[in-house]
C-alpha cells in the first residue's frame, strides 16, 4: 500500500510541474530570484561578490556551494524576470558572482 501512495505522490509532483509550466504559462515562484532583485534595485544597480556573502545577505536557506550552480540554471529567467543580468567568474581569492541591472529599453 506504501508503494501506491509513493507513485501517486511522484504523478501529482510531475503534473504539479507539467501544470505550471505549460497550463499557467510560467514557472513556479523562486525565492532566490526575489531576494536577488530585491538586492539589486535601481539605486544599487550592480552587485559583487563571493557566494559566502551573498547567502549571508539573502533570507533563503542555501549553501555557499550550491548557489553558484543554481544560479548559472536560473540566469536566464533571471534576466527575463527581473531583467538583471548575472556573471560567475573563478578568481585568485575564490569565485566572484556579479549582478547588474539591464538598462537597455528591453528589459
């Protein structure tokens, strides 16, 4: 009987996704996105920095590690969103994330 409930939980997950992307016309919120254009508004327009330290300022439970990654996953939507371009770079001190506020009539 566990085994039923486990599949019908995992089909009510894949339609949950396949729901909101294709029914709705869009993804399901992200935190991170918000917190990050929260950051970056058009008084500050630009931000830098290592991931250490944007997790210390954003409210969302992530880990240093991982952030980059789900970050080069979500650039694009980033963009489209909130229309903030984002950049990682490996540097001699370790890596540098960049945030910065598209200006072009586009976004």
């Amino acid at each position: 009987m566990a085994k039923g409930f486990l599949s019908c939980l995992f089909l009510v997950d894949i339609f949950g996704k396949y729901f909101f992307k294709t029914l709705k016309g869009k993804e399901p919120p992200e935190p991170l996105l918000d917190e990050i254009a929260e950051l970056v508004m058009k008084d500050n327009p630009c931000w830098e920095g290592s991931p250490t330290a944007l997790v210390a300022l954003i409210n969302v439970d992530i880990q240093p590690h991982v952030i980059t990654r789900k970050l080069n996953v979500l650039a694009g939507r980033l963009y489209t969103e909130h229309g903030i371009l984002f950049r990682s770079e490996r540097v001699h001190e370790g890596r540098k994330l960049r945030f910065w506020k598209d200006n072009t009539e586009n976004a």
